[in-house]
C-alpha cells in the first residue's frame, strides 16, 4: 500500500508570521494543508496567500478556546452549532468554496461530550474530521511536554530533525495526518507557544526531510487530493 502523508499547518491567519512560515513551508514543497482560524487578525491575509498558492488545501480550524480557556459555554449544543455555522461560512466567504477539512484548536471537537455532534456535522458536508477515521492523526512533532498538574515544559528535541525522521521511518500504510505549527516569530504572534514554531519551521525547510519522503517512498499531498468522505 502506499504510505500518503498529509502535514497539515494549524493556526493559519493567526499572525504575520505564522501565515509567513506557512507558505514558506508549502513553498519547499513539504507543507501541502493548512487549517485556518477564521477570527484571527491576519485571517483575510491568509485567505489571499492561499488564493495565490492554488496548491495549497485549506481546512477550518475551528475556535472555541484561547490560551485563557473557553470562549463560550462549550456545554450549551446550540451555541455551539451557530458558532461553527458562522466560522463555517466566514470561511467560505474567505475562499469562495468549502473547506477541505475540519479541525479545531485544543482538539474541541474531541472532546467525549461533543465528538459525536461534530462526526455527524462534518459528515453531513463531507469534511473530513481530524482524528476520527480515514487518516491517522499524528500528533508527535510538537515542541512541548505537560505534565500530571497540566504545566508545560519545553521540548525542542520533538520538534528536531531526528524525531521528525523517526515519525517519517515509523509512518504506516494508509493515510496519516502529521500536525506542525510553523512560523517565523513576529511582534503580533502572542502565544505559549511561539519559539517552538519557528524551531519547526527550521526542521521542515531542512533539505533532509524532502530526501526521506523521496527514501521512504512517501507520497505528500491534501485532503482536496483525498476522496471525499
């Protein structure tokens, strides 16, 4: 079977330089999906790089959090349905079509209560839903750990080189969707999660990474490229 690898850029539209970082790991080729937070100050910049680079697929990240927790009442269904109704639509409006997928940031849709509802809600139009059949969702190539009290602690070595190539080398057959969050770090992106974008960034514009999808026979693609569900 052949191993299909889709890396898939979130938080797209969310500052200068994250849509910076990921069109320039799209441009290396490597890159080939983002998911985009339609709210976010430089989301209508994003909608006009990914205009300008056809190639690149563009999913929904839907938003329901920040780094303070909870935006609304996430156990209130009905709220919910209208806020991702209206990202849904923002984000058409944005690119003149559909999304190709839908995920969301701090994994919202995954969570036991709300799951089901967002299986039924993406299966209806189509979307395909990170993690929850069709491609495997990796989450591995992240630069942080937390521990049993929900603390962060920095770590680069997942993020490097090396952990990216043993997650290539271990890669099943099938369908897997690697997440990345790359960006060259610029006075507009305030996140906990911010040196650790651009280390990722570095990592993927490195030349060996292009080398290994070439060893392993790997084929990078979209969920545009991917039958719909």
């Amino acid at each position: 079977m052949t191993r299909y690898l889709i890396i898939n850029a979130d938080d797209f539209g969310y500052a200068q330089g994250v849509n910076r970082g990921i069109v320039a790991a799209y441009e290396h080729g490597v890159v080939l999906s983002t998911s985009l937070m339609v709210d976010m100050p430089m989301a209508e910049e994003a909608a006009h790089l990914a205009r300008r680079h056809t190639g690149l697929g563009v999913g929904l990240h839907f938003t329901a959090t920040n780094q303070a927790g909870p935006l609304f009442d996430l156990s209130d269904i009905t709220m919910v349905t209208k806020e991702l109704q209206r990202q849904y639509r923002r984000c058409c409006d944005l690119f003149g079509r559909p999304p190709t997928h839908l995920d969301s940031h701090h994994h919202v849709h995954l969570r036991q209560e709300l799951k089901p509802f967002f299986i039924d809600w993406a299966g209806e139009r189509s979307l395909h839903l990170r993690d929850t059949g069709g491609a495997r969702y990796n989450g591995a190539f992240y630069g942080q750990w937390y521990d049993a009290e929900w603390n962060f602690h920095f770590a680069p070595d997942f993020i490097s080189i090396e952990n990216l190539e043993k997650i290539l080398r271990k890669l099943p057959d099938g369908v897997t969707e690697l997440a990345c969050h790359p960006a060259y770090l610029t006075g507009d992106l305030d996140s906990s999660y911010a040196t650790e974008r651009e280390i990722e960034l570095a990592t993927l514009l490195n030349p060996r990474v292009g080398e290994l999808v070439s060893e392993l026979d790997i084929t990078l693609g979209n969920f545009a490229t991917l039958p719909r569900r």
